[in-house]
C-alpha cells in the first residue's frame, strides 16, 4: 500500500512539474513567436494604407495603350540585365498612369519595368524607407539565403505555442469542471 501510494505522488508531483514546463515554454514561445507576427501585422496595415507603399494604389490597365509583348518585354529585361533573368513573375500593372510590365526575379528586391508602350526598360527605383521595412518584415529579405528556414522554423514555432496552449486549456477548462462537479458533491 505504502509504494502504491508514493507512486502516485510520484506520478502528481511529475504531472505537476511537466504542467509547469508547458507552461512556461508555451510563454516564450509566445513572446519569440510574436515579434514576427507583430512585424507581420504592422507591414499589412502598411500595405492597407492608401499610398503609404509602393505598388499600393490600383489603377485600371488601359489595354489600348499596351503594344509591347510579354515575350518582348523579357527580351529588353534580359538586355538591361546584360544575362539572362531567371525571371519568376512578369506583372503588367500602372504605375504612374503609364502601362508597364514588372520583371520579377534574379535581381534580389530590385525588379525591372518595362513601358508597356515605348518598351523602354528601366531598373526599378530604390525604394523608400516604409517600402523597405515592408517588403523586410513581410517578405524576410533581410534573411537573404536564410529567408525559407526563418519562415519554416516560425511555422514551426507558432503551431508548437498553438499546441501547447490548446493543451493548456484543455488542463484549465477540464480540470475546472471536474474540480466544480466535486465540489457539488
């Protein structure tokens, strides 16, 4: 009887400690996991602010005015480039009233514009301090070749606090209601 019963506070204090360690590591996961959230948060409403970001107005594209060819607009890329783009989006839009095509890819955050009309092609201008901060704290391009392992590893992160606080209440919300049903008795 007597082991019998040390092992169950054997069993309660281990229980009690591994709560305690669910807990606190479901704290510092929340504080390490906010600070991208929150970088994430502040670039959206930044995005969702009229003029605030480059790109952040939307125009109508003036189909009329477009006499250049996507396959075209590659070719004076490329050319600009002085090599061959490994180029991932090609983005016609309006940027200042004007029909332009938007190379993507194989300069880093810099992209290339293409008018739409004249195909004139011109390196994308160095973008302002609030459009750097966006496109740093949304897109991780302050991480360079660390960028997808930084996204993986706060995934990872963010379900792990996820878990453990849904673990968290289920304890609270569980144990409350055993602990009320007891009482009434």
């Amino acid at each position: 009887m007597f082991s019998f019963l040390s092992v169950l506070i054997c069993v309660n204090l281990w229980l009690k400690n591994m709560q305690k360690f669910i807990y606190q590591t479901h704290l510092w996961l929340g504080l390490f996991v906010s600070i991208p959230v929150l970088a994430w948060a502040l670039s959206g409403f930044l995005y969702a602010l009229p003029n605030t970001v480059e790109g952040g107005t939307v125009e109508k594209i003036d189909s009329n005015r477009v006499k250049i060819a996507p396959s075209e607009a590659l070719q004076k890329a490329n050319k600009l480039a002085g090599k061959t783009l490994p180029t991932t989006a090609l983005t016609l839009l309006m940027k200042d009233g004007e029909p332009v095509y938007q190379s993507i890819g194989g300069l880093g955050a810099d992209s290339i514009f293409i008018d739409a009309e004249t195909g004139e092609a011109r390196m994308s201008e160095p973008p302002t301090l609030k459009t750097q901060f966006f496109r740093q704290a949304h897109f991780y391009y302050f991480a360079g070749s660390w960028q997808v392992a930084l996204l993986i590893l706060f995934s990872i992160l963010a379900s792990f606090s996820a878990l453990t606080g849904i673990y968290l209440n289920c304890v609270y919300w569980f144990g409350r209601r055993s602990r009320t049903r007891f009482n009434a008795d």
